[in-house]
C-alpha cells in the first residue's frame, strides 16, 4: 500500500496538468528504508512527447547523487498518461527498474477530474496497490513518529 500525503499527491497532479499535452514525470525521494515519499522531484520530460516519456540522462544521474548524499531512494517514480487510463503500458514496465518504488500513474485525459493509481513492477509483473491519501504521516501506520526527520 502507498500511504501519501495529500500534498504530495496535489503537487504530482499539478505537474500533470502543467506539462499537459506532454506527459510529466518525476519522483518523490524519502528517507532510505522508509517507504515514506517527502521530498518532491519534478522533471523534464525529455522525451518532451504526449505519449511517452523520458528522463534526461544527466537530470537522472544528478538526482541519484543527491538522493545518496541524502541517504534517500526514489519511493514514488510518478508520470502522467494524457490520453490514457492510468495504468502502466508496456514500455512504462520494460523501463521500470526500481523494484522497491511506487509507480505511480496519473490520467489527465479528462480536465475536469484526475485518476491516480499506484503500482508495484517487478521483473515485469505489474501489480496495482491500494493508496492511502493522509494529511500527515503522523500517526499514519507508516512506523514514523511525531518528529519529522529534516528541519
């Protein structure tokens, strides 16, 4: 199950709208061992293309570097689908490498309403989660306590 704040989920919608017509993509770091998603990542597209999309090499290599000095992991790779339902097509899970991560996919095909749906895939097997959208992780079940862990 992916436990989100709804910030978090408001920020990924967002950036969905924005970059429409393109798909958008990003990622959401949180601490190492965690699976708790804090820190909000967008990135370019550089595929820059309605139905597909790409990070820059560069872009991607800079973010894995900060994630290490930061003792964080990518717990949410997020893009958008622009014309299609949120689920992930078949170059979404060939390029999927992260086997701990959350994928998660928004639709922006309808402007007026969103659907987000978070999946697990590993080595190919594409398996929808539940999601639980919470105002903080508090109290949530997550294992985090009342003290946040950056200041």
């Amino acid at each position: 199950m992916l436990v989100i704040r709804a910030d978090l989920v408001d920020e990924i919608v967002a950036h969905a709208r924005r970059d429409h017509p393109d798909e958008a993509c990003g990622v959401i770091a949180g601490p190492e061992g965690s699976d708790r998603p804090e820190r909000f990542i967008p990135m370019l597209n550089a595929a820059r293309s309605p139905t597909f999309y790409e990070f820059d090499s560069g872009d991607l290599l800079r973010l894995y570097r900060d994630m290490d000095s930061r003792d964080e992991v990518p717990v949410v790779i997020y893009h958008s689908h622009t014309a299609t339902e949120a689920y992930p097509s078949r170059t979404d899970i060939s390029y999927a490498s992260e086997p701990e991560a959350h994928y998660v996919l928004v639709s922006t095909r309808e402007p007026a309403t969103h659907e987000f749906r978070s999946f697990r895939i590993v080595d190919g097997v594409v398996t929808e989660e539940d999601v639980e959208v919470v105002e903080s992780y508090m109290f949530s079940h997550t294992g985090a306590d009342d003290v946040p862990d950056h200041a």
